[in-house]
C-alpha cells in the first residue's frame, strides 16, 4: 500500500507535466504567418497599430510568456500582468501587480485602475489579448461606484462568504458591483478585437464564470443580484455604500449576448477540467491500471462525495479483469470549515476517507492543480489502509482534527501532506482512488 501512495503522487505529478501551460498554448493556438484562428475568425496580426496583452489570474505568468514566446521575434506587445505572487522575471514594457486572493487588496484595486484606464485609449485599430484564469475575480477589481472602498469590497466579500449562498449566486452579486466583471471588461474597448484565452477552474460551459467573465456575456440580472442578497439575508451586513444600491434598486445592469461590446470578441479555452481527467486517466492506464472518470461530484458535501466515489472505485474492481483498479475525478467538494485548524478541502476529503479505507487496499490522493489547499502550505494530502493505524500509533484522532478543520496538521505528521508550492496552474482539483 505504501508502493501506491507513492504512485498516487507519481500520477499528480504526470499529469501537472501533461497540463502545461506553456506547451498547451504552442500546442493548440493555431498561428502561423502573422495570423491567428480563433472562435471561427482569422485575424491578421499586422491589421493593428498596437497589440496590447492583459493577464490576469492564478496562472497568469505562464501564459504570459506562452504567448509571448508564439508571437516572438515579430511581435513584442506590451501588457499588464496581474498574479498572486511577483513573477520570477519581468517582461519589458509591462506593468506587474501582486493581487489579494481570496479576498482584493491594494494592488488588486491598483490593478483594476490601471487595467479599465489603459483600455479606455483603445481604438478599432488595437488587438486585446486578455489572458484569463482562476482567482481572477478577486485578483484584479475596480468598483462601479467610485465611493465603494477597498475595505467596503472586503465587507462584501465577508458577507457573501458566509451567508449560505451558491458560488454562482454569490458571483451574480459581485458582478452588478464591479466595472470589470460580467463583460464589463469588453464593454471598456468596445471597438477593439479581444481575444480571451481562458484556462479554467469552474465546470465546462460555465466559462462566463471564470475569472467572474469579464468579457463574455453575463447571464446574471440585477434582478437575481438583489434576490440573492435578500433570501441570504445579507443585506443589514453591507456597507452603507454597497447597501443603498439594493435598498434603492440602482444596480446597472451588465452586457447581455447582443451588446456592441462582443462584436469583435472571441474566445478559446485553453485548458479545462476535459484535459485535467485526460491527462490523469492516460498516465493512471500507462501505470497499468483500469481506469473509470467520474464528473459527477461537484459541489457535493464531503462525505456524499466520498462514499460515491468509493463505491464507484468497487465498481471498477468489479469490471477491471484482474487489473488494478482506478477511479479518478475531479471538481469541489463542499467543506465547511469548523474549526480554526490548518487545511483545505482536499485533505478534509482524504481525511474523511481515513476510515472509510481503513485496512483495505485503497489508496486515495486530494490535491489542487494549483497547489494550495485552503490555508495551508500544501496541495492536499494522500492516505491509504494503513493510515489509520499509523494516526492511532501518533496519538492522531481523524475525528478531531476534522472537526478542527486542521487536515493539514494531521497529515503533515503523517509525512503525507502534499506540498507543490504553487504550481503557476489553476484546473480544478485532482481526486484519484487507487484498489489492487
């Protein structure tokens, strides 16, 4: 069993290698002679006075400089690049922001400024690339309302966090507060061409959710923005600035399919949760193992999501002949937090897995692709039959630590953390189950 946590983490590390960002971008932009295909269109690179590249999420440098290293020698745009860390190297001619995430910081509104100022003097002769990933939404931000503060903004985000409320419900609030979000992002060089280039944490065909679609049509109304902040009873937590907009029902309402905005808009996912199961599924079957992908957990509570999955791991050894078995899966699962331990979602999930695998031989590995798990320094965890009597032999009780929300503490004595450092990428997170 041990042999298989190590091949767990093999398999991580096999598919980080195949979901490069760097080389999907040379891979699958169609460029050739000055002249990109996208979303149908063919787009002559020396048709514009200037070329200007924005990049703006978890995984904004690499695709920076993937899409930097396409265009070279001809092309050399100038851009700005907005990330949670500063960039191991500086690109001439750009401007770098360290964004806050979860939650915006100084930089984000800085960036966000700088961002909706230097596309203000875009014209019908200037080339947009905007460079799109996961953490986008908090990373770079500019209120509607100029009287909205950094601090009102954090407020909202505090509010919005805690009130029960669905992502996409939260999302349809944050949306008709920002200049940025839910297409405003387009709507700010509405004669420009703008080519997004998305590498994706949320679901397939939910795009207009990464990064809070800043330049996709909003499917989200002021209408459903108010509703939410009515049935979660968020209202009497706003700040005064962002309340009297729902108490006097003047949130602006942002661009639907049809506005001028997305005339000349095109989008292409890059990266997406398809070639994330791909990715683990080819490196698991050259492993030798019989492999089942299962998409269907998202959003499910913890322990729903791993007695599914569990079982769907005893349906491959039913049907595997005499192969090991693999079940691999991916998406967020739901995890309150309790306690004011160390962790995240993923190692809560292996964590709850303990002993439901307890003297089997299964092995279970949680990560995220980005290599954060909540607060802790890890990706998330591996664990397999022996582990809980490896807990019980260290004085750990599985049940404690997952009511403090301290996951990561658990494993890390374990010497079973994962730990990456942030990995420059940003699909959804990786689960894979393993069984002899």
């Amino acid at each position: 069993m041990t042999d298989f946590k190590q091949t767990a983490r093999h398999i991580f590390r096999e598919t980080l290698a195949a979901i490069d960002i760097r080389a999907t971008l040379a891979r699958k932009l169609e460029y050739a002679d000055s002249t990109i295909c996208i979303d149908g269109a063919t787009i002559n690179l020396r048709d514009f006075r200037e070329i200007l590249v924005i990049a703006v999420g978890k995984a904004s440098f690499p695709m920076a400089e993937g899409l930097l290293a396409i265009l070279a020698p001809e092309f050399s745009p100038a851009g700005i690049l907005v990330g949670p860390a500063a960039p191991p190297r500086s690109f001439p001619d750009w401007q770098s922001f360290v964004g806050g995430h979860p939650v915006p910081n100084a930089d984000s509104f800085a960036a966000g400024r700088a961002i909706l100022d230097r596309l203000a003097s875009c014209g019908d002769r200037t080339l947009i690339f905007l460079l799109l990933s996961g953490g986008g939404s908090a990373l770079a931000e500019c209120p509607l309302d100029p009287a909205v503060t950094l601090e009102d903004f954090r407020a909202l985000n505090s509010a919005l966090v805690t009130c029960g409320a669905h992502i996409s419900e939260i999302n349809a609030v944050r949306k008709h507060l920002s200049a940025m979000k839910g297409g405003r992002l387009a709507a700010a060089a509405p004669r420009s061409m703008k080519i997004t280039l998305g590498v994706s944490d949320v679901p397939e065909g939910q795009e207009t959710a990464l990064a809070s679609g800043p330049t996709l049509p909003d499917p989200t109304t002021a209408g459903e923005a108010e509703r939410v902040v009515r049935d979660f009873h968020v209202l009497e937590k706003l700040p005064a600035s962002i309340r009297s907009q729902f108490e006097r029902h003047t949130l602006r309402e942002t661009p639907k399919p049809g506005d001028p905005a997305f005339a000349r808009a095109h989008f292409m996912l890059v990266l997406g949760e398809r070639d994330l199961l791909h990715a683990a599924h080819r490196a698991l079957e050259a492993e030798g193992f019989f492999c089942l992908t299962d998409r269907s957990t998202d959003n499910w509570p913890i322990e729903k999501a791993a007695d599914y999955l569990l079982g769907e791991l005893d349906a491959a050894k039913k049907i595997c002949g005499g192969r090991m078995a693999a079940v691999v899966s991916d998406g967020e699962v739901n995890s309150p937090v309790t306690g004011k331990g160390v962790g995240g979602r993923n190692s809560a999930f292996v964590l709850a897995c303990v002993p439901k695998i307890a003297g089997k031989e299964i092995t279970v590995l949680s990560v995220g692709t980005d290599g954060i798990d909540g607060n802790s320094p890890a990706a998330g965890a591996v664990a397999d039959g022996e582990t809980l009597l490896r807990a019980q032999a260290a004085g750990l009780d599985p049940k404690d630590f997952f009511q403090r929300s301290d996951a990561y503490n658990f494993f890390d004595r374990l010497g079973d953390a994962i730990v990456t450092a942030p990995t420059g990428n940003n699909l959804r997170d990786l689960r894979i189950f393993l069984a002899r």
